[in-house]
C-alpha cells in the first residue's frame, strides 16, 4: 500500500507466491505456507492470471468422484440443524436485548424527527428477535429455550457477536426486500478495510443496512447521500450507530435515475447538506 | 453480483447458476428454506466427495452438514465473491472433508484451537475458482484425468483427495518436494488442456 511497492508482499514475491500456486488451489499447503500465500494476494497489487489458471482446473476434479447416494434423510436432518441454530441465534439475541430497550434496529422510519414531534402511536416495540421466535414453529421455540439455559454461560462478547449478526442479517433482508421492487437497483458498498453493505435504490427511496461501522457519540449521525450523474450529492437520510457497529436506514423519497451513487459520512450532528468528507463508503446502484 | 438486482422472474432454466444465485440471495435475507433447493441439486455431489475423501460413510455425512450450514452463514458473504455457486458450495464440502480428515490424523498439524476440539465458528470459505469444465459430465472429465502421466494424476490425488500436504506427498513417495511440486503444476496444467482443447472425446477409444 502507498507510494512504495512492497516487492514482497506478504513476505514473498510473485514468482515465490506462484511456486506455491498449485498447492494452494489443491489446499496441500502447510498451514504455515499457506498463510504466507493469502498474505500475499491480499497485500499484492499483480493479478496472479497463473492462480486462476490453476484454480479453474479444481471443480472438475471436485466432480470426478463416484457417485455415492447419501442416507435419504440427510437433507431433512441438515435442514433441521439450520433451523434449530437460527432458532438459537434468534433466542441469544432476545436475551441481549431487553423488551423495552433500544429498538432502533427494529423501528423502520430511522430517519428521525425529534423525540416527540411524530403523533403516530407507539406500537408495539417489541424485540424482532422475540417477534421472529413467535413466527417459529413451536418445537423450534421449545429447542431455542433449552438452548439458551446451555449458551447462557456463554458470555456477553458472544452474545453481542450474535446479535449484531442477527440485526444485520435482519437489515439485509429488508434490502433484498426493497431491491424485489420494479426497477429498483442494488448497490454494494465497500471501502479497502472498512465498514460494508448494501443499499437497494428504487423510484421511492432508499433502503441500506452497513456493518462494522464506529458507534455514533452525542450528536453525531452517520448521513447517506444519493449522487446522480450530475454530480451533486442529496441527503437521503441519517441514522446513528450503537456498540454492535450496524447501521440501518429506510428512507421514502423520489429517485429520479436508478443508476445512482450511494455514499455514506460521518457528520457531526442531523440535517447536514453537502457531506462532509471522507467519503466512508460508497457503491453504484446496478441492475437490469 | 449484479444477477441479484434482477427484476422480473429471476430464475431461467437455461441457467442453472442463475436459480443458485437467486437461492443464495434468500439465504442470505434468511429464507432457510431456499438451502433445501441447493441441497437437492447438490447434496449427492457433495456427499460423493466427502466420501471420496474421508472413506467414511458417518464422517462424510458430518462433512456434508457442516458444509451446507457453511453455505447458509456464509450466503452474505457469496454475493460479492467470484466463482459458481456450484464450484463456491463443493469447495467448502471439500475444505471440510480434508479438514476431518486431518483431525483423525495424529501426525497433523492442527488448527489452534483448545485441544484440538472444533470451533462451529472456524469454518472458514475457500476460494472460488472459475469452472474450466463447466459442462462436461463426470465421465468426461474422469476420461481427461485418466489420459495424463500417471505420476502427475498420483500427486493430483494424493493432494486433492487424500488430504496430504506437499511435503506430506514428497515425504510419502520419497521424492524432493520440488519434484511434488512440478508434478501437481504440470498434472493441473495437462488436466486443464486435456478438458478444454477440443474436450477429452478424442480419448474415447482409449481402454
């Protein structure tokens, strides 16, 4: 990275890199060895064309072997297992969060108006992991419960690992959600190292969820902003970020093109109308 | 992937990767369901090559579980990675079954983790490699490996299959392990030429 190339990236160069090549794509590397090689690529700016040459060949020998019929019932049991650990990921995250605590992960309108300035009725505020274990059928509910007094001695950091997966789990489904309308578009976002997610961009808004971004203090907000091919960034919407590092945003406004730029900063306080930069990150919306 | 922003009916028969890219997508938004599918059309496959590589029934279905689970914590994950769904899911069955297989070994080098016990959370994504032999079956590509120098397919299997390391292969035929290492180059090479010039149906009388 910067201006001076590295000519060992990761403690090798490409031509050692590429000795190791053929063992890599088999996975006949020591462990040793084959974290040198991922050091390497990931650090290398070249594009190694001889790895994928080597690595193209590998699904074929993957499909080479006898075919040998599995126990008829292993795909319901597999099936079973996921559900009972999606069970178990839903019920840690019930016990995360207290019924009445913060449930901004959960209200869809993020953009906030002010404490009281909204008239709606306050409904039910309940947890969604709560709300995801009623939909469940019940002998999953009955599984997660003993699962629980088990993982119970877990800890808090696994806890709070669990349920910062589960909130963004939760955030991409309502992009996946936005981005099945007509001609809406989705947009990755990405930056070398940071925080990443996915917006989905259609005529009637903007729906975005983004992990491992630093928590919001006071005031602060983090600001998403559309860019059209004229080059002038609109703000879409504010959202502030807790200790699990997700954000999520729900915005109802009129896009005109669907080709647009989402960009995300970090501004010191709500209602902001030309970013402040850096850019943290951003992503094109595409499409069909 | 841009196949995910798709409006319209996203799955088109002619492509079979584009119903996996749509499975992946509801996976990843928590639609549990749509691993049923992917285990339909792929679980025979993995389960035939957990068992070319543990050489044991009861192993090879813990492999095929731990896989298809992997498939589902890791379906955000796929989206933005290169590579078939098809040849991302059966590199993680094969990464797991190499990995029981070393456990069971007491010579491995394991992973660190306490006494060696497995970590539901270690289970790490390979790499997905572009398919060179995407549309041919498995008898034409057993055809193409059975046409290469046999010393090259021996180290191609005894990495790919047997789970050994390079200096495992070396070690076990008593050979230098530079000499291991051009045998694997040259065997991916021939096996590359020999699946994508003209297809492998020239070596059908072959035998």
């Amino acid at each position: 990275m910067g201006a001076m190339t590295d000519p060992r990236p990761g403690g090798l160069t490409c031509a050692e890199a590429m000795e190791l090549a053929p063992a890599y794509v088999l996975g006949a590397l020591e462990p040793a060895e084959l974290a040198t090689v991922r050091a390497h690529l990931q650090e290398c700016p070249e594009a190694h064309p001889a790895l994928a040459e080597l690595g193209s060949v590998v699904p074929a020998l993957a499909r080479s072997v006898p075919i040998t019929a599995p126990a008829p019932d292993l795909g319901a049991r597999i099936m079973a297992a996921a559900r009972a650990e999606a069970a178990r990921a839903a019920s840690v995250a019930a016990l995360e969060r207290p019924p009445l605590g913060d449930a901004s992960h959960l209200t869809e309108a993020v953009p906030r108006r002010g404490p009281n300035g909204d008239a709606r009725p306050e409904p039910e505020r309940r947890p969604f992991a709560i709300v995801q274990l009623l939909r469940a059928p019940r002998w999953a509910a009955v599984a997660a419960v003993l699962v629980v007094t088990v993982l119970g001695v877990w800890g808090l950091q696994l806890q709070g690992t669990v349920a910062g997966l589960t909130a963004y789990r939760d955030g991409v489904t309502a992009v996946v959600d936005a981005a099945a309308a007509p001609g809406a578009r989705l947009a990755v976002l990405r930056a070398a190292g940071g925080p990443s997610g996915l917006a989905a961009v259609s005529s009637s808004g903007l729906t975005l969820v983004v992990r491992d971004l630093a928590p919001t203090s006071g005031r602060q907000v983090y600001e998403a902003w559309l860019i059209g091919s004229d080059g002038q960034p609109l703000p879409a919407g504010s959202f502030g970020v807790g200790g699990d590092g997700i954000g999520r945003l729900v915005a109802r406004m009129p896009v005109e093109e669907a080709g647009v730029v989402v960009a995300l900063t970090r501004e010191p306080g709500p209602g902001a109308t030309t970013p402040s930069l850096p850019v943290l990150i951003q992503g094109k919306a595409t499409g069909a | 992937m841009t196949e995910l922003a798709d409006s319209g009916p996203v799955t088109s028969p002619a492509d079979p990767n584009a119903t996996d890219v749509a499975d992946m997508a509801r996976l990843a938004a928590g639609e549990l369901d749509a691993l049923e599918g992917l285990y339909g059309r792929y679980g025979t496959m993995a389960y035939s090559i957990a068992v070319r590589v543990t050489g044991d029934p009861s192993m090879a279905e813990d492999v095929v579980q731990e896989a298809f689970l992997g498939v589902w914590r890791g379906a955000s994950r796929f989206a933005v990675e290169r590579g078939s769904v098809r040849s991302w899911l059966l590199a993680i069955v094969h990464h797991r079954a190499v990995d029981h297989l070393r456990r069971r070994r007491p010579t491995a080098e394991l992973p660190e983790d306490a006494d060696g016990a497995p970590t539901p959370d270690a289970l790490t994504l390979p790499d997905a490699w572009d398919d060179v032999a995407a549309t041919l079956d498995r008898q034409a590509i057993q055809r193409a490996l059975d046409a290469i120098p046999a010393a090259q397919r021996e180290a191609l299997e005894l990495a790919y299959f047997g789970g050994l390391t390079q200096l495992e292969i070396a070690d076990r035929l008593g050979l230098p392990l530079g000499t291991v290492k051009s045998r694997m180059r040259l065997g991916l090479l021939a096996l590359r030429a020999k699946l994508t010039v003209g297809g492998p149906g020239d070596n059908g009388g072959h035998d």
